[in-house]
C-alpha cells in the first residue's frame, strides 16, 4: 500500500509541531528560570552589596 504525499506532508507538518511546540516549552522554562536566577541576584545584591560583587 502506497502512502499519498498528502499523508506524508500531514505526518511531517505534525511532526514539525509537535517539536517545536516542545522546543517553545523549554525556551519559556528557560527564561522563567533566567529571570528568576537574575531577580534572586539582584536581591542578594541589595540585601549585602559586599556578598553580591564578584571578587577578580
């Protein structure tokens, strides 16, 4: 049994979805979790501004 391009094209379509969707999940989890590391800092920072600089 032959597939038809058509189905082909529909396999490959919600195949490209579906991956970006996840690729699009973890870009979101990873900017969550950049802004929260960089308002934790931040907060460090304001509470001990000797404990927050980088020592060179």
């Amino acid at each position: 049994m032959k597939v038809s391009r058509r189905a082909k094209r529909d396999k490959t379509e919600t195949t490209t979805r579906i991956a970006r969707e996840i690729v699009d999940a973890e870009v979101e989890k990873r900017e969550a979790k950049t802004l929260r590391l960089r308002l934790a800092r931040m907060a460090m920072k304001a509470a001990d501004p000797a404990k927050g600089s980088r020592k060179k």
